[in-house]
C-alpha cells in the first residue's frame, strides 16, 4: 500500500473543505473496508485520505414521523441492523443489513461507504431503491438531495462529484398498506456475495397489487427498476400463472452482467426465480409447489 | 516516506503509544510492531477471519482496517482471552470439543464467538453458525467449533 | 485409569498453545537482520526469458538482492522427474511460476521492487487442453514430448468376463483440480549462521523430503541442510515433497548470507499450484443380474501441468486402488499423464483416491439401478472381506466395510428416505451414498516405510519423544503421546513431543499416505515398552526384587506382590543416571512394516492395513436457481480403532466438508491458463453456515497390523462425499452430474435438456 496522509475532520464542513483542499489527491475514507482492499491491489493511489470516522452526528439512526428514517451515511451495516427504531419501523431494512457479508464486514462498513463505492454485488441499493430513499449529498457549497433512484449511474459509479459527501439516508415514513420484501441469492451456500438480488414494495388491496415497485440488484451494473413487470403487476390479482408471468418478464427485462460469479444467462434464470417467489410471498402464495 | 502518526489505545487492558505510518495495516501492526502474533493472517482481503480481533467489543477483520484507525480505541486480540495466562472457559472448549486442529483459524474463532458470547448467551446452532460466516477454517468441518461454542455458552451461562 | 488412555477422547497436546495463540508458525518467526523476499511471476503460460533487467529494483533503497533464473543452481530438482529450478531458467512453462526473486528490509519495499523488474519475454504457444496434449502436432512442454508417464495394468481375462456380464456399463466422468485451501498460506523462514550449515523453519507434512528437495534444488549436501518444523497451519497434501517456495527461501539465505523470510501471500500460494490433479476417466463395468461385478475397465487421461512432480504415483492410485475395495478378478487400466502450459498438480488428500471414488461411485449407483438393486447392497455385496487377498495383491488384514455400510444406512433413514415418493416440488431431495478405501501407509519409497520414534525420559520422570512425523493438525503428537503415556504409565501431561527437526530428531517421512498412525504408533509402542522395562530392571535393582513383579502406574513404581516396595518414578530415574556406569534413559525404537514394494506389474502388498469408509448424505436441490444444500451427512470410517475419537471425528468432519467444497462450490477458474479467482472471495470454500451438522461415526476393526489394532484415518474420509452427493442429487431431480464440480448451471441446464427430451 502506497503511503499517504490521514486526515480526521471533526465536523462534516471541515471535511468538504479538505477535500476541496487536496482535489484529487484526495479519497474519503469511512469504514475501509472497500477503500483498504482498492489500495493494496493499487487501483488508486490517493495522497489523502479523509476519514469521517470522528463525525458521530454522520452515525446517528433517527425516526421522524414526518421525515421519516434518518440514517447517517457513518452508520455501519451492524447499527442498522441492531437499531430498534429500525427494526421497528423498517424490520426489512435491518433483515436485509444483518444478512448481509459477515459478521466482521458488518462492524466494520457503512451504509455510506456502500453506496457510494457502488459495488454491484450489495445488498443495500435494491433494498433502499424500493422503499423510495432519498440521499443528503454535502460539498463544499451546501448539500443536495437526491431521490436514490437517481444515484446509481454504473458500475462502481455514483451520481455524485469529487469532492462531494454523502452524508444521510432518508427511508420515507412507512406508508403501513405497503409491504416490502427483499430477498439476496447465493451462487452456492458457500458465496460471500449475492449473485442478485431482489426487493419488491406493494399495497395489496383485496388481492390486487398497486403501487409496486420491483428492482433487481447484484444481478445488473446498478440497480435496476423494473417498469415493464411494475405496470405488468399493477391492478392485477396475482396468481401463480401472474407470478411466473411476471418472473419471466423480469428476466427478459433486466440487463445483466457477466462475470465468474454468473454469466447473463444464469442471472436470468436466479432473478425469475426470486421475482416468482416474492411476488407469490406477497400475495400469499406457496411458490415451492409447481407441476 | 510519509511521517509517522502517534496513536493512543488499549490493547488487551494495557495502554499502547505508538507511532505508525498511516498505511499500516492493524494486522501488520499488531503481528510486527507489537509481535501480537496470535492474530494470523490467511487472505488480507477480508474473507478468512483469521485476523479477528474485537474493537470495543466488536468483532472486525484486522486486515481491513488501519491501525491509524484504532486512535483511542479498546483492542482485544487472542493473547487477551486467557485468565492469568490460563485458557479462557471459551479457550478451553475450543480445546476438549475438537474446536480447534491445526490452530491457524483459531484465533480469529475465538474472536467471533467472543463477540457473539457477549451478546447472546445462549445461542442456537443456526444462529451461531450465521455468526461464523466470516471464518473460515479447512480441518474441522466447523462440527468442533460450533460444538465448542455451544459448549462454552452452556458453561459460561448454565443450562 | 488414564483419563486420555487410548481410546477415550482427548484433547490435541498442542491445542493450549493453539487456543492461546502462542503456537508459533512459519510466519510468526523473527530473527534479527532477518530480510523479507518476494516473487515475480509469470504473466505467460509458455514463454522464453529473453531478458531479466533488475537494475532498477536493486537500486530501491532497502532493495538487498534481485535474483532471477540466471544465479540459481543448474541442478534440476524433482521427484522422479528432475524438471525444475530454483527459479525459472530461460522458458516459463506456466502463469505463476517463479521467474524472480527480491530480497528487502521489509515486505513492501520489496513488493514495490518487483514493479521494477523489466522482463522481456518471447511469448510462445501454450497448450493448455489436455486433451490436445497428445495430438501429433501439439506444442511441446518438454523435449522429451508431452506424455509424462503411462500405465498399463491387467488382470485376468477382462473381455470374456464383460462378455459374461448381464448388464454392462460405459460413462465418463470428469474430476477438477482442488486447492487443498490450508488457512495458513505457505511461509519459510531459512537462514545460514556462518558454519557452513541453511537452517529452514518452514511449513511442511515432511521435514526430511524437505530437507532431501533443499539439498537438490540447492545443490548442496544434505547434512549442509536442517530444516525444523514449526507449528503447521494444515497440509492436505500441498506441503509434501513439490513445494518451491521453501526452496526459493532457503536459495535466498544461502545466496544472501542472511535470514530471510518468504511469506506467501493467499493469491502467491493459490498461484504456486499445489492442486489436485485433473482428470477425465472412461469407466466401464460389467456385472451379473443379481449385482455381482464381474468386470472392470477404466481408462484416465491426468494433467499434471507444467511439471510431474508426484502425479504419476496420483495418477497410480487413480488407476488401481479401488480395484482392492471389491472382489474382483478381472480388471484393465490404462492410463495417461500429460503435461500442459498450466500450474503443477499433484499430491491432495486422498492421493489420486478421490477422483476414481467419484467415478466408480456415480457407477455403482447407476448400475444398482439399472439391475434394481439397492447400491448398499450391490456395494455390500461385492465389498472385500477380512482375510481376503485382493486382485493387486493387498492383504486385507481388516475390513470394516460392510459395517460402515450398515452404519450409513441406519444413521440417514436410508430405507425409508428411498422409499418415499419422488418430489414435485420446486425444491427436491434427494439420498446417495458412497464408499471407498484407502491405504495405511505405502511402501514406495527406498523400499522403506518405517518410523523411528525417539524417547527420553528425564530424571523426573517425565518423557521427551524425539520424532521426526509430522502433526500438520491431524494430532499425530496426541496419538504418540497418548499411546506413550498408557504404555509407560504416566500421565499425558508429562509426555511432551519435539518438533521435527532433521538434526535432531529420527529419519521418518512424515505425514503423507496416512502412514502415522500405523508406523510411528507401532514404534511408539515398541519404544514405549522398552522404556519401561528399562525403568523396571532399574526399580527391581534398587528395590531388591524381581522387575517381573513391577508395574509402574500415574508415575510410581510398584510392586504386585509387595506392597511396601514402591519408588517414585523420578527416584527411579534419577537412580538409572546417578551412579557409576549410569546414563540418562535413552530409547530408540523403529517399526518398519512387513509390506513390499509393488512389483513392476503394480502387483504387491504395500501398505500394513487398509482403511474404509462410507457416507450417506441427503441433499436439497433447487430446480429454479440450481443450487445444491447438503441436508444431512453420516459419514462412517473404519479406522481400526480410534485411538483418539476426537481427532478422528475432527478428521472425519473435515473431510467431509472438504468434499462438499470440491464437489458444489470451489472451481477454478483459468483463461489461457491464467488463475482468475487466486483469491479466497472468489474461490469459495464452505463456511460454518453453508454445510449442515456433520455426523460422523467410527467401526473399530482391529487391524492386527496396527497399533492397538489402528489404521489411518482422515484420508479415507474425503474420498466418498462426492459420488454420495451426485448420486443425491440424482435421486432427487433425476439427472446424473458426471463432470464435478455439480455448479447451478449444470443442473439449470440438466433439467432443461430432461424437460426438452421430456416435452419432445
Ligand atoms: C468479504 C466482504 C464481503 C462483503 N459482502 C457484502 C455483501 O454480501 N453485501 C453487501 O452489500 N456488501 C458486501 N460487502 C461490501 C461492504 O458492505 C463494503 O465493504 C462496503 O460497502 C464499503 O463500506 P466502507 O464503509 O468500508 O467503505 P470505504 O471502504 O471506506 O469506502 C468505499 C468507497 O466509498 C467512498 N465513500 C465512503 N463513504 C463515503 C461517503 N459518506 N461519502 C462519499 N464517499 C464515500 C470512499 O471514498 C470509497 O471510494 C462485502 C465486503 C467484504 C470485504
Ligand atoms: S486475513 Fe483478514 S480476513 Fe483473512
Ligand atoms: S483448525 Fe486448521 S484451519 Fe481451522
């Protein structure tokens, strides 16, 4: 690892303005665990590095009945999912970040750091995406929000500048008729990361879905918003034909990746399985029967 | 080469001063500088858990963070288990259950389920092994360690 | 009574260390001036070295020494075949192998000087297909052509007894290469002292085929070399006799003058090779109606990568033993080790065991079907029996096969299981099962497969054992302890076992062909013995009566027909020194086994005994994703008798789960021969949540060979967990996986191709 400077700003301020300071040069650092293993494989090379590890008010885990839930981008996957207002509020949230990597990853990495770093085999970004995140974004001029699914640009890449700060997660307040469920697949028992994953958010009236929100993630550069099975599902009483209707659609409708976790075909064929198990868990019924 | 910084923490209740270069690693730092070399490493990128050590309580890889990182922390690694230099009741059913057979991973086993000991006394199967999924370990088929950890919770917490 | 005597279970004498961390391995080694080394390695699959420019990484500051191919001895070191150099010489014969080497004040200085190096290479055409290797016009690996070595054996009358056979058999089965993923990666700490002798502490199963691959490599005689054994992070095979990088460090100590330390980082040790050997195998069997075998054809195609290094003897076992599993009078097999522009492959647990137990195993169940027998059976049936001499001439001292079997098939419900209806569902389970042998040590080398065990016992009683054996974890320490402490009548405390080290402690071989237990044990017990009637002439001298009276228990002395003659173990002891003519108790016991080595038509009993096992498992497969669960396991391992029940179910469990990575999760990946997932993210081992609960029971047969009636244990186990799960997942949805590993994409398509064959 090449040498550099370490820098711990106290307020999330004098951390925008030194980073505006070394341009470049310089990387924020959060939890590392990312940042350390891009270092030693010397895929970057920073002379600074920033850390918002001192910035406690960038941890806090709030819930406002207004705003909604409020995490700081510092918060690691472990306070998320250990956080009763979390569990309480938005038990999927803290289902999908106690479940994700591993015990050691999970004390150590954050929300922030997560997607910022854009890695595409997370869990975080499908998971937020449906429940309608929006991010604070601070630089050196003042802060900005931006709805999630606006963020994921790309491959291990985020619509956010040099320079720039995520600094806090917004989960609007739970709308109580809508329900979420998320889902990660692994290639084999044995993986550490998913091959895809899937969230799906409904309002089931009287059988019928509304309001879906569908998005594949893992499996695709970025997290993808499914809209052809969204409008496919909207209004209609789901079935087993609609949920493998629906799984079919999915898998015709996402853009996958390749790589030695899975070629395309493969990531295809995992997320209709896991879009017909979702959207049959959501409108109850036993996708583990077929035939 | 860069300057060194000074860091303050306690590592295994003894107050360390030290200075390091930002880029060391709290593995290399702890096996080299501080020849605390029952932290072991076996991938550096994360996955094996051999270098376990708990940061105030939590369970971390070593090989991902930065010593610089521990400014004002409070470290244990493996050599702060024993009583007196006498095997921990956790050391001990690693030892008589068939937790450990060649050792390299013990370490970083002891370490995972100290974290998870200290948060829930009596842990079912199911749960435990989720707790170990950042460990790995190639002798025992992890039968041993599940077994010395049921184990050690039934001795530490009673039935 | 001795609460570890033989047979109870005890925890491993060196697991206070290990807990406490305070076991000291390779990498844990400092000496003052020690340097750090690192590796270039090879971007190419086959290449020539045209140049080597170091210049700029020896002017780094903290740079000490650059060495390249060029400053290594012209010796070429090998088992059989002498193929190799300290560092590559001229051509690269594969991605990863070693062309350069730095040595610096510390690791990342001499990281950074590898960036430095400037090589120009001249890439050639690689071949990289086995199945390529034997075609007229393929590239050249070596000059002497690409067949590494070949085998031919028969028995009896092969194409009469298929022409007898109701129901005959063909399929071929295809087996990949393992990384035998020891958590500890490779590490050397080699160092010179001035007086002409290279001290290496380095991981190893063997500290003298170490010491013999360091005085060939390096050139030099072997008594110029010592080499220790530390405390050892796990084997598996892939520290025996065809590790480099403990040859590149002590190079560079002989070189330097200096200690030096070579750590291997995990992407160095997983580049270094050290995998199992690949291999296609055509199997073909025939067999009457009622589930008699009455004929056996197999033909293998191996690849040993670059270099052959212990395949061939991999390849042998591949090709013949499990021929001695049943009782079979007509067999053929032919088989071919290749070379190819990859990594070298050679010696994994199991020892070229396990990919013929997948093969074979697959078959038997397919066959059972085919004849509507239950595979348990049809293996029962045809299972060779205690007392039987075997088609290649094994003498069947002890079998406990038939018993494993049933064990098995009581433990997972197997009855019951079978008898159940097929699954509908999307997620379906299914039961296999699988049974395999292995040797308990092998005569192979210098018509010699003894062990020497060493004992002291010092003037206060307690006991010193000198061996050279190695415990890479499996607990050989606490076996010899265990078997040292009930002979003597001490407690296990008091019997501490020395590190190997080739200046001090016996000739022995080491921990490879599960050959410990029944050797080292036998000579334990033999040294044991002598010891004690040493201390009792000693006791019957100073008490004034018959050492025929004398037994010694929990460290005293004491007479059975007397009770007021008595002494304490040490006053004996002190008494053996402490007077004119006296001496310390010094004893040296050895135990060669009464085997032979095969003739030249691979006929001849090798090994003292023969261990057995079998494994039940039951699987969950999910026809949407293809993923394969292990829901159960039972694995059952005739291992003599369990001197320690605790290692051997430690072994048995590991074993198991080893099997499960080979055959579900760990694949690697090459492009043009190049590793693409040198790293354990991407190499996917099991961990503690992707295997269920592993069960495993042992059969005690007695072999009258072993040790307290002992064979070995550990190697036999991993053999069967990859036909039991194929044939698992078989009965779950129906189709058979014949090349391994069984990825989701293989049963994706599988039951595509069933559905489309179904539809049509
Ligand atoms: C073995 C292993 C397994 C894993 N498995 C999973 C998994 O199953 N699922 C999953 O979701 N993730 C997984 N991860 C990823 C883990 O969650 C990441 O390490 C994490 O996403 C990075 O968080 P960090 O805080 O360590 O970030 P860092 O390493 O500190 O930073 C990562 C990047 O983001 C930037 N950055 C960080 N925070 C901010 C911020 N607030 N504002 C602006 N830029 C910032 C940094 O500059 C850097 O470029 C795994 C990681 C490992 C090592
Ligand atoms: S060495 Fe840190 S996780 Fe493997
Ligand atoms: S005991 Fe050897 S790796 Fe776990």
């Amino acid at each position: 690892m090449r040498d550099f400077h370490y820098l711990e700003p106290r307020t999330v301020s004098e951390a925008t303005a030194m980073l505006a300071d070394h341009g470049e040069e310089a990387c924020v650092f959060a939890g590392g665990t990312a940042l350390i293993l891009a270092l030693r494989q010397r895929m970057m090379a920073p002379g600074v590095l920033v850390s918002l590890g001192q910035l406690e008010e960038m941890r806090a885990i709030r819930f406002d009945p207004k705003e909604g839930l409020l995490i700081g981008a510092m918060a690691r996957h472990n306070d998320i999912a250990r956080s009763k207002i979390v569990r309480q509020h938005y038990p999927v949230v803290a289902e999908m970040a106690g479940g994700l990597a591993n015990p050691q990853v999970r004390n150590q990495a954050t929300i922030g750091g997560n997607l910022c770093y854009a890695d595409p085999s997370t869990d975080p970004p499908a998971c937020l995406l449906a429940l309608g995140a929006e991010l604070t974004i601070k630089g050196q001029h003042g802060a900005r929000r931006i709805p999630m699914d606006e963020f994921n640009v790309d491959y291990f890449t985020v619509a956010m500048e040099p320079g720039e700060i995520l600094t806090q997660i917004r989960l609007p307040p739970p709308d109580q008729e809508v329900t979420t469920f998320y889902r990660r697949h692994l290639r084999t028992p044995a993986e550490h990361r998913p091959v895809a994953n899937l969230a799906l958010a409904v309002r089931n009236r009287g059988g019928a879905f509304e309001d879906v929100r569908l998005i594949v993630g893992a499996a695709t550069p970025a997290p993808q918003l499914l809209d052809g099975v969204q409008d496919y599902l909207s209004g209609r009483s789901v079935t087993a034909e609609v949920a493998a209707e629906a799984a079919d659609r999915a898998a015709e409708e996402m853009f996958p990746i390749s790589d030695g976790r899975g070629d395309e075909g493969f990531r295809r064929q995992v997320v209709r399985a896991l879009t017909r198990r979702l959207v049959a868990e959501a409108a109850n019924l036993d996708w583990k029967e077929t035939e | 080469m860069m300057a060194k910084n000074r860091i303050s923490l306690e590592i295994n209740g003894e107050a360390v001063e030290a200075d390091v270069r930002p880029n060391r690693l709290l593995s290399d730092f702890l096996r080299d500088d501080l020849a605390l070399t029952g932290t072991k490493r076996g991938c550096e990128t994360g996955v094996c858990g051999a270098c376990s050590v708990l940061v105030d309580g939590d369970v971390v890889k070593s090989c991902l963070s930065l010593a610089i990182q521990m400014n004002g922390c409070s470290l244990t690694t493996v050599e702060g288990l024993a009583c007196d230099g006498a095997p921990s009741p956790l050391q001990k059913s690693f030892m008589e259950c068939g937790g450990l057979q060649c050792g390299y991973c013990t370490p970083g086993f002891l370490m995972a389920a100290s974290d998870l000991l200290a948060r829930t006394s009596r842990p079912d199967v199911a749960t435990i092994r989720k707790n170990l999924s950042g460990n790995l370990c190639r002798c025992t088929g992890y039968q041993g360690i599940v077994d010395a950890i049921l184990d050690a919770s039934e001795k530490m917490h009673g039935t | 009574m001795n609460a570890f005597a033989p047979g109870l279970p005890t925890p491993q004498v060196t697991s206070q260390e290990k807990a406490l961390g305070r076991a000291t391995y390779a990498g844990d080694l400092k000496i003052a001036g020690m340097l750090h080394a690192k590796l270039l390695r090879s971007p190419h699959a086959h290449a020539r070295i045209l140049n080597v420019d170091v210049s700029r990484a020896i002017a780094l500051p903290g740079v000490r020494a650059v060495f390249t191919g060029d400053d290594v001895p012209q010796r070429a070191w090998g088992v059989k075949h002498k193929q190799q150099h300290v560092l590559a010489r001229e051509v690269v014969r594969f991605v990863g192998e070693e062309i350069a080497a730095v040595v610096a004040i510390d690791e990342d200085t001499a990281e950074e000087a590898l960036d430095l190096i400037r090589v120009e290479y001249e890439p050639l055409p690689a071949l990289i297909d086995p199945s390529q290797a034997l075609e007229p016009n393929a590239v050249k690996v070596h000059p002497g052509g690409n067949l590494a070595d070949e085998i031919g054996i028969v028995r009896g009358d092969v194409d009469s007894a298929f022409a007898e056979a109701d129901i005959v058999h063909e399929e071929t089965y295809t087996t990949h290469s393992q990384y035998p993923g020891y958590m500890e990666p490779m590490a050397t700490l080699a160092t010179t002292d001035g007086s002409g002798k290279l001290t290496v502490w380095t991981a190893t199963q063997s500290v003298f085929l170490a010491r013999q691959r360091l005085a060939e490599a390096l050139d030099r005689p072997v008594s110029t070399v010592r080499v220790v054994q530390p405390t050892v992070g796990g084997g598996f095979g892939g520290k025996i006799i065809e590790e480099r990088s403990s040859v590149i460090a002590g190079f560079l100590a002989a070189a330097t003058d200096r200690p030096v330390r070579l750590c291997l980082s995990r992407i160095d040790d997983m580049l270094s090779g050290a995998f199992s050997v690949p291999m296609k195998i055509r199997l073909k069997m025939g067999m009457t109606r009622d589930g008699r075998i009455t004929a056996k054809d197999v033909s293998i195609r191996a690849d040993c990568g670059a270099y052959a290094g212990l395949a061939p003897e991999v390849m042998l076992v591949t090709a013949m033993r499990s021929d001695n599993m049943q009782r079979l009078e007509h067999t053929r097999s032919h088989a071919q080790l290749v070379y190819t522009h990859t990594m070298p492959r050679g010696a994994f647990r199991g020892f070229g065991g396990t990919q013929m137990a997948f093969a074979l195993n697959s078959h038997l169940t397919a066959m059972a079907d085919l004849a509507g027998i239950d595979p348990i059976e049809l293996h029962r049936q045809n299972a060779i029996r205690t007392g039987d001499l075997s088609i290649h001439g094994w003498k069947i001292g002890s079998c406990g096969l038939p018993e494993c079997l049933n064990q098995i098939e009581g433990a997972i419900g197997w009855t019951e299981k079978r008898s159940r209806p097929k699954q509908r569902g999307v997620l379906r389970r299914g039961i296999g099962m699988a049974a395999a042998m292995h040797v308990s040590g092998n005569r192979t080398m210098g018509n010699w497969d003894g062990s020497t065990i060493v004992l002291k016992v010092n003037e206060d009683g307690r006991v010193v054992v000198l061996t050279s054996e190695a415990d890479v974890g499996q607990g050989s320490n606490t076996m010899l302890s265990q078997i040292c402490a009930h002979e003597l009548g001490v407690p296990l405390s008091h019997v501490s076992v020395q590190t190997p080290d080739t200046d001090f402690t016996p000739y022995c071989l080491g921990s490879i062909a599960s050959r410990v237990t029944i050797n080292a044990g036998k000579a334990m017990i033999k040294a044991a013995r002598e010891a004690r009637e040493t201390i009792l002439a000693a006791a019957a001298e100073k008490l004034g009566c018959d050492a025929i009276d004398l037994t010694i228990e929990d460290g005293v002395v004491q007479s059975t027909s007397n009770a007021n003659h008595f002494a304490k173990l040490p006053d004996i002891c002190r008494y053996h020194i402490f007077r004119h003519g006296g001496e310390g108790i010094h004893i040296k016991a050895t135990h060669d086994p009464d085997t032979v080595m095969m003739d030249g038509d691979h006929y001849g009993n090798i090994a003292p005994a023969y261990s057995f096992a079998a494994q039940a498992v039951e699987v969950e497969v999910d026809t949407e994703t293809g993923q394969v669960r292990l829901i159960e396991s039972w694995l059952s391992d005739d291992c003599g008798k369990a001197i320690n029940p605790l290692a051997v179910h430690g072994q048995s469990n590991g074993a198991a789960v080893q099997a499960i990575g080979w055959t579900l999760c760990e694949e690697l990946q090459f492009e043009e021969g190049r590793l693409m997932n040198g790293n354990l993210a991407d190499y996917t081992m099991p961990t503690a949540d992707s295997v269920p609960e592993m069960h495993s029971s042992i059969v005690e047969s007695m072999d009258p060979n072993g040790p307290l009636g002992a064979k070995g244990a550990s190697e036999t186990a991993i053999l069967p967990g990859a036909p039991a799960i194929a044939n698992a997942v078989f009965d779950a949805i129906g189709v058979r996986i014949t090349d391994l590993p069984i990825t989701p994409e293989k049963i994706l398509a599988a039951i595509a191709a069933q559905k489309e064959k179904r539809d049509a």
